[in-house]
C-alpha cells in the first residue's frame, strides 16, 4: 500500500451502487419546523465540547453540523442531549433532533434569503410578460407596445452580454463567482424597484380610468426599462443557481453519494495511516476528514484540443481529493519528468493527494499532505487535456481543513534522527502569506523546506 502511494495517484476500485440509494432514509422536509422550535427551547443551553453530547451524531467523534455559520450555529443545540432524561426520552418528547437533521435544516435556511428574492424576481418576471403588456393594451397609443416590448429585449440582451462581458475582462478570475452572485443580487433589487414603479403607475391609470381619463402607454417606459435591466442581470443567476440546488431528482442521489464519499474518506485515511505505520484513526484525528467540498468539472468539446487546455497543471488542495470521471479520458499525473495519462476505468474512483491551496470564493484552503507526513507521500501534479470526442465530466470530492490557527507540521512518530523533520511547523494562515504557494508554483513546496536540506 505505502509503495502504490509513491506513485503519486492510485486507482481505487470502489463501485458506486445506485441500489444503495433505495436504502437511504428519506430527507424529512419538515424537521426544519421541528428543528427549530427545540433549538429555541434549548437557547439557554451551553455548547458542548464534545460530539458524543450530541443526538445520533451519524460519525462517531467526528462532529458535521455543516453549513458552519455563525449566525445559525444556535440551531445546532437542537440535537444535544440534555443529561436529565435518556436520548429516547428526549426523542420520544420531541426535545431532541438528530444531527443530520439539524444540518439538513441548516442547508435550508442558508437558502431562504436566496430563496425568498428569487420569488420577488419571479413574480415580477412572469407579471412583467403578462401583466405589463395587458395594461399597455388598455392605454393610449397601444400600438406602439410592440416597440416597447422590443426596446425591453434590446436592453435584456445588451446588459446581459455587457456584464458578462465587464465581469470575465475585468474581475479578477477568483473573484469572478462572488461578482456573478453580485450581478444577480442587483438583478434581485431592481424586480423589487420595478414591482415598485409598476405599481404606482396602475393605481395612477385605475384613478385616472375612474375620472374617465385615459393614460399614455409611455408611462410603461420606465417599468419596461427596469424588466429589461432586471432581466439581464438576474436571469442567468437564477438560472444557474437554481440548477445547482433545487432540482428534486439529483437531491437524493447528491446526498447518497456525499455520504458515500465520507465512508470512503474514513477508510481512506484509516488505510493512510496504516501505510504510514500509525494508528488507524491517526489521519482521522488529526482533522483530515473534518471538511469535505464536492467539485463538478465539465469540459466541453473541443474541436481544436491542442490549441487550449483543460485544466492547467497544478496540485490539488487539502489532503486527498477523490475523483469520478466518465469514460472520455483526458486527466494526466505528471511523473518523473513525464506526462502520464490516468485511462478511465468504469466503476473505479481516482485518488490524488494533495499539497496545494487553490482560491476559492469562500476561503482559501489547504493543509499538507505531503508536509505532514515528511515527503512519505508525494502529492501529484496533474492537469487534464482537452478533447474533440466528447465533453467531459468529473466529480472530486476535497478532503480538507479550513481551520487558518490550526498548525501542522511532519508528523513526530514518523521522524527520527534518519529522517529528521524537512518542513517546519505552519498553519493555514502562513500558506496564505506565502506569495509562491499562493500561485501554486511547481517548486513551492521546495521553498518551504527547512533551511538545512533545501538546494
Ligand atoms: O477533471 C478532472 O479529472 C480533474 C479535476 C481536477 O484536477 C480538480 O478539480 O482539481
Ligand atoms: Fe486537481
């Protein structure tokens, strides 16, 4: 085992069994109500230090009561127990929650502020297909709604194309996500704005109506122009964010495979640690698989692959990633000065370590694999090619620890006078201040090695 780990990634027959999805328990949807109302019960309780104190913790001593926000962190006591009464009597006297329910209801209510703009936008969209065109119908000089439901779509397509555009030219590419979630959010309060305007000028055209006076459609301009603007802001956002968390079919299966990939990540680093010499709850211990983020690539066909690339050489961050990728090819490990390819196997999962931070519109995250167990394991250099057979997709699972005043160094039951420590001690905030493990250079690492064996 310690020997396959040398060779940078390993391929790790793992089936993923969609008959294992039929066995999950289902989500209870309305435990939020349930959720919330205990941990409101249970304000006054303190917070414990342990995770055993918490109900039906689904992983023994590791806690995951993620999303980690401050602002929801007092949901979590719905699931402690108290120390008056059993767990089943809590449970039985609805007192009590289970940590997979309180994260579930975690995961919702990070939602809702989304959630409740994207119903004022579609409100205010379907209303504005509708309704606006309705009313112009009924005032003066209706004719020419025509040119004012085209000057609407001119202005949709233009501020769509300019701040696409203004975004992927000027905003830096690790910034580039919190500005579309920006652009979105304007997009949000300008439906708020037109709901507004549209407003005041139907009661204006009822009160005129009521004096048998009649209105001119021109008053439409302004609630036209803001649908347009609205339109072009927020409409890909919705779309996209939509796709990524509501549809109903992929739910069951994302929650299956996410608990897949932490039951893999616990055999996983048992296995490390074996490799490694250590108690097999060592890696586990020391928070490698405190934090898992999924990550979906995909690649579109290329007609011209060697002209561009897929993704450029780089490590990946955290300690391991653990990657699914269909049957079209294209990832590569670099190894001993030469690019080898990692051929697809059907049913196999693909497992990298890793060293490396990446930016990402969170925080910035990485611990060292390769560091922490003294160069023993290498973390791989890899990129993946481009391709004219098809597009491609792939599925990595990031194991890390986003804990910035956490420290790590090589770990001490692997050190001895033969092989004595090559990094020092850092934390997640020191990667963060070094330039050249910010830019993920290839040598980075090198940079970090204790002064007396670098060069
Ligand atoms: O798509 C792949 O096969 C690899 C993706 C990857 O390297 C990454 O997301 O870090
Ligand atoms: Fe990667």
């Amino acid at each position: 085992m310690g020997e396959d780990f040398h060779v940078h990634i390993v391929v790790y027959g793992g089936q993923f069994d969609p008959a294992v999805v039929g066995q999950m328990p289902p989500v209870d949807r309305f435990a939020i109500i349930q959720v919330v109302k205990t941990s409101l019960k249970k304000k006054h309780l303190n917070y414990p230090l342990s995770p055993e104190q918490f109900f039906s913790n689904d992983d023994g001593n590791v806690l995951r009561l993620s999303p980690r926000i401050k602002l929801l962190r007092w949901i979590d006591k719905a699931a402690i127990i108290e120390t008056s009464s059993t767990s089943k009597e809590q449970k039985e006297a609805g007192t009590l929650c289970t940590v997979a329910q309180v994260r579930e209801s975690k995961y919702l209510l990070k939602l809702l502020p989304l959630w409740s703009s994207f119903i004022v936008f579609g409100l205010v969209l379907s209303a504005g297909n509708t309704f606006f065109p309705e009313q112009g119908a009924r005032m003066i000089s209706q004719r020419y709604l025509i040119f004012l439901l085209t000057f609407e779509a001119i202005i949709r397509a233009t501020i769509s194309y300019l701040s696409k555009k203004l975004i992927s030219k000027f905003v830096p590419e690790t910034k580039q996500r919190q500005a579309q979630v920006l652009r979105t959010f304007i997009g949000t309060v300008m439906s708020t704005v037109c709901c507004v305007v549209a407003w005041r000028v139907e009661v204006r055209r009822l009160e005129k109506r009521k004096q048998s006076e009649n209105m001119s459609m021109f008053w439409l301009v302004p609630q036209f122009c803001l649908l347009g603007l609205m339109e072009g802001l927020a409409l890909h956002g919705c779309d996209e964010y939509s796709s990524s968390h509501f549809p109903e079919r992929m739910e069951e299966i994302m929650i299956t495979y996410n608990n897949l990939m932490w039951k893999t990540g616990d055999t996983l680093f048992e296995l490390l640690s074996e490799a490694l010499g250590l108690d097999p709850n060592y890696l586990k211990d020391i928070g490698c698989v405190e934090e898992m983020t999924i990550g979906n690539s995909y690649y579109p066909e290329c007609p011209q692959p060697e002209l561009s690339i897929g993704i450029a050489t780089h490590s990946d961050p955290g300690f391991v990633t653990v990657l699914i990728q269909d049957q079209i090819g294209g990832l590569q490990v670099f190894h001993e000065d030469q690019w080898f390819d990692i051929a697809p196997v059907p049913g196999a999962l693909v497992v990298n370590l890793g060293y490396m931070m990446q930016a990402s519109l969170i925080t910035n995250m990485f611990v060292f694999m390769q560091l922490i167990t003294n160069d023993k394991f290498k973390s791989a250099y890899h990129r993946v090619l481009s391709n004219k057979e098809g597009s491609r997709i792939s599925i990595g699972s990031f194991f890390m620890n986003n804990s910035c005043s956490r420290r790590y160094g090589p770990i001490k039951e692997l050190l001895s006078e033969v092989n004595p420590p090559l990094y020092p001690e850092i934390t997640l905030k020191d990667i963060y201040n070094n330039q050249s493990l910010k830019n993920n250079e290839l040598s980075a690492l090198d940079k970090l090695k204790l002064a007396s064996h670098s060069g």
